[in-house]
C-alpha cells in the first residue's frame, strides 16, 4: 500500500511539474507536428533523463 501512495505521489509531483512547463507557444508548435503536448521538447527530454525508469 505504501508504494502505491510513493507512486502516487511520484506522479503528482511530475504532472505539477510539467504544468510548470507548459508554453503555449510549445503547444501551438508540437500541435502542428501532431503532438499534444505544451512543453518545450528539450525540457520535456531533461525531465525524462533526471527521471530514467522510474
């Protein structure tokens, strides 16, 4: 029960995170390439380094 509140927990703090990111102007870009997403491509891989598997 404890992991799955660590996981939980894990993943509203990564989701808040990339709120933070969020640019509309990186949303109106990747919207063009078929992504739905509003952050910077470059943020979005250093967040996914720091984060690796977990």
């Amino acid at each position: 029960m404890a992991e799955t509140t660590l996981t939980e927990t894990m993943v509203a703090e990564v989701m808040a995170e990339l709120a933070e990111l969020e640019d509309p102007k990186a949303r109106e870009v990747n919207e063009k390439h078929g992504d739905d997403h509003g952050v910077n491509l470059s943020r979005l891989r250093a967040l996914a380094k720091r984060l690796k598997t977990q």
